[in-house]
C-alpha cells in the first residue's frame, strides 16, 4: 500500500489450518535499492512480547488470476535479494494475520455451492451420521459440471442458522461450514459467526471451534473471503476431541437422528441461557485439556468446575443478591452478625487483642459467617438440580485442593495404574460438568458417558433423569 505498482510482480499466497496464511512476493529486475519505490518495510509499534491493533489497512494489496482484488494484512515477513545470470530478483516472504480475497463462482477455491449463498463460516472437527436436509445439486467444475449432493441440518429458523457438511473437494478431515441469513453486510461479516452460535458449535464439537474463514456472496456470483491467519489447529488434535453427542457413534449409528431432532430446542435454550451463564469460559479449561498433560488434567477441570459453581452462583440468586433458598435471610444474617459483634466488643479487653486482632475478626464476621464450605458450593449446581453425586464423584471433588492447591495426585508417571486413576477423575469431573449444563439446557437426549470403564468399544449411552429437568422453570 501507498507505493508505486509494479505489474512484473507475482506472488502466492497460501492457507492451511496448521500453518496459517502464508505469502511470496517476486519482483524480478528490482535490486534492492529500486525495491523502495514498490516496498516499505512494516513499522512495529511495540517491542518483543507486545501485542499490537488488529491491522485495517491492508499491507500488500493485488489482483487474482481473474482479475479480482486480494489484499494481505501482514503480520511478519522477510526480505531476500537473489543475483543470477537473467539479473536481480527480490522475494519477500512472510505470514499475514488475515487476508481478504475474492472468487468467482468457478474457481475451485472458493466452494460457491457447497452452502446457500450465505454469510458463512468454515470449521473443522464437526461430523455426524445423519443429515436432516439432503438435496441434489449441480455447479460448474473445471470444464465440465458437477452433480452432487448437499447435506445440512438446522439448528434455527429464525434466524436461519444451519450446518453444513463440507464436500470431499475441500480435502480436510469433518470438515462444515455455519451460514446465517442475518448477517447481511460486511459489518456483520466481521464478527460472523455470533457469540452464541459459535460457543453452541464448540460445545458440539467437544473443543473450541477454530472459525478459518468467513464468505459473503456478492453480485455477479462473486464470493469474498476473510481468512482468519492467527485461527490455527493441530489436525493431530482433532482426534482428541470428546463431543457430548453421539452425533458420530459406530456402534449405533441411528443415535444421529434423535440428536439432530433436539438440536433446534437445544440451540435455542442455548442461546437464551448463555446469556446469564458463560458456558465457553465453563468450558474452556476442558477444552484446553486435550492438547495439554496429563499431570494437568484434573487441574484444569477443577478450574472449570469452580467457574460452573461461580456461574450457578450468580445465575441462582434473587434480585436482591441472595441465592434462592439460602443458609438465612437478611434480616436473620444482620441480627446475628450484630450480637457476634456485640460480643467481641465485650470481651476484647480482657482477651487483650490488638485493633488488628479486633478489625480482622469482624471482616470474618461479615464477609464468611453463613458462607457455604467451597466444597457444598462447587457441588450446588447439583444438589440443587436434584442430581445425587456418587461416593466417587465427591473423593473426585475433594481433589480440588490437591490439584489446585500445587499438590500431585498423580506421583509416578510411569505407572500406568496411576495414569488410568488420573484419567478416571478427570473424565469424572468434566461428566460432571457436562451432565449439569444438559441440565440446565433442557436436554432430554442421548449423551456419551465418557467417565464410565466398561469392555465394550465404545462408551456408554445415557439420558439424564427426569428429577435433573424438575427445577429449570423455578431456576
């Protein structure tokens, strides 16, 4: 941007879920010292370790094979002169944070017809045995045209919010893409797909959903694409995650189809109580796990279950501040906190303790009597739903301070009996969470039970029982 053009420069750009967006730029002829007039090298605002603006100016901006704009927004990139017999040749290399590009309907990289033209958004890591909505379709390809098919399942009608499946033509594993007919502009497009649409798709996928790029269809079947360069993904990982649903079970692979007939109620009860309960930063810990150790696991659990029990907390009081069938009412606390304090007035003298002894014995007073123990409060979320904990369920819960608190509960690394328990407690607490979220959204499907150690291949199939959804209206 802002110098001169040079039409004997050519360039590639490209995209791949590990590596991000990358890009060479070639100006055959130029040494380096007539490169000033076609390049500036990029001004760093902050030194090692600090984060900079989102860049809205383009950095390199150019034309397609067809003709159509493409512009990068470069994050690093180097600069190599190379001498030979044919003369001086400049190649700048380097990684760009998003890059914005347009496609006719027949270029191969753009997929016009895989959705409805849409605003979209393409994913990795969703993949299910049952498609609601199938329909045949045909679009130019190559030389010819291509008849297939298009498979996709709703989650809402209003706004059209759907799933697609993403063809064999993009060659990258459960691949799909998230359209919604809202989001019209390009205002919209930028912070496409919503808050709860893509926290609603993370939970489906069982990890958080990495958005690579985002589509809005203009005139004259043109598409323009955002791709997101820092959006990145281990396709190792995609393995390891563990989704609730058994939207993809080999052993019965009609599950699919009841899941998929719950999904519009689920989405919908979703985005209503992700309002009022964070349920991507509950999970987010979970999420993380995978790709960590396994020395951190249930640490990383007992933070996600600590933020379940803060969420249910606030989400399950009354609009004075007080939880919903509490230790004591107001009036009940202030009387019995102004005889305590009352008391420790009459006896401080003669107990001989310091101002300081007196100022830190009051905050106790007022800040923790008829506080529950953090042990009731991390399992009230279920207490209060009716779900009875198993024995082993709470020694999983009174790992907290273990983990938390710096300590190993897993000594020897090498032990593969040790390794197994640590696992069991982790799948135990993230059920645990798991099981009370489908509480709170209603769900009355089928889950995979991840916690449980059976013979068979897979894990079980289970349903949450009925006394789980008795108090959702009075929460």
């Amino acid at each position: 941007m802002d110098c001169e053009v040079d039409t004997s420069a050519t360039g590639a750009v490209s995209w791949h879920p590990e590596k991000g967006i990358t890009y060479s730029i070639t100006f055959p002829g130029r040494p380096p010292q007539m490169l000033r007039r076609y390049y500036r090298p990029p001004h760093f605002s902050g030194g090692a370790g600090s984060l900079v603006e989102k860049q809205t100016s383009p950095r390199w901006i150019g034309e397609t094979a067809d003709e159509l704009p493409i512009q990068l927004f470069g994050l690093d990139e180097v600069v190599e002169s190379h001498t030979s017999a044919a003369g001086f040749r400049t190649e700048i290399r380097g990684s760009a944070g998003s890059a914005s590009a347009e496609f006719t309907r027949d270029c191969p990289l753009g997929f016009y017809d895989q959705t409805l033209p849409r605003p979209r958004s393409f994913f990795l890591g969703f993949k299910s045995f049952h498609w609601p909505c199938s329909e045949e379709i045909s679009f130019p390809h190559g030389n010819g045209t291509m008849q297939t098919s298009r498979r996709s399942m709703s989650l809402s009608t209003s706004p059209d919010v759907k799933i697609y499946e993403a063809s064999s033509l993009m060659k990258f594993p459960d691949g799909a893409w998230v359209t919604n007919n809202d989001a019209e502009n390009d205002a919209a497009l930028t912070s496409y797909p919503s808050r709860s649409t893509s926290g609603f798709v993370s939970f489906l996928v069982g990890r958080r959903a990495n958005f690579f790029w985002r589509d809005s269809f203009l005139a004259g079947s043109i598409l323009r694409r955002l791709y997101n360069g820092s959006e990145r993904v281990m396709l190792r990982t995609l393995r390891d995650a563990l989704p609730p649903l058994p939207l993809f079970y080999s052993s019965e692979p009609n599950l699919a189809q009841t899941v998929t007939e719950h999904l519009p109620s689920l989405f919908a009860t979703y985005c209503g109580i992700n309002e009022k309960i964070d349920l991507p930063f509950i999970l987010g810990p979970l999420w993380s796990a995978s790709d960590g150790l396994i020395t951190d696991l249930l640490a990383l659990a007992c933070v996600s279950l600590e933020r379940l029990a803060e969420e249910w907390t606030h989400y399950n009081q009354n609009p004075n501040g007080q939880a919903k069938g509490g230790f004591w009412s107001r009036t009940q606390s202030g009387k019995v906190r102004f005889a305590l304090e009352k008391a420790l007035d009459a006896v401080a003298a003669d107990a001989e303790l310091a101002p300081a002894q007196i100022d830190i014995i009051k905050k106790r007073i007022n800040s923790q009597l008829g506080q529950p123990a953090n042990a009731d409060k991390l399992i009230s979320v279920f207490t209060d739903r009716g779900m009875e904990l198993t024995s082993f369920e709470m020694d999983c819960v009174k790992q907290r301070n273990v983990s938390l608190h710096g300590r190993q509960t897993m000594v020897d690394c090498g032990d593969v009996t040790q390794i197994d328990a640590e696992i069991k407690r982790y799948d135990t607490i993230r059920m645990m969470i798991i099981k009370a979220l489908l509480s709170l959204l209603q769900y009355h499907g089928p889950y995979l039970n991840y916690a449980a150690r059976l013979p068979q291949k897979d894990f079980p199939i289970q349903r949450l029982p009925s006394h789980a959804f008795e108090n959702v209206k009075s929460a």
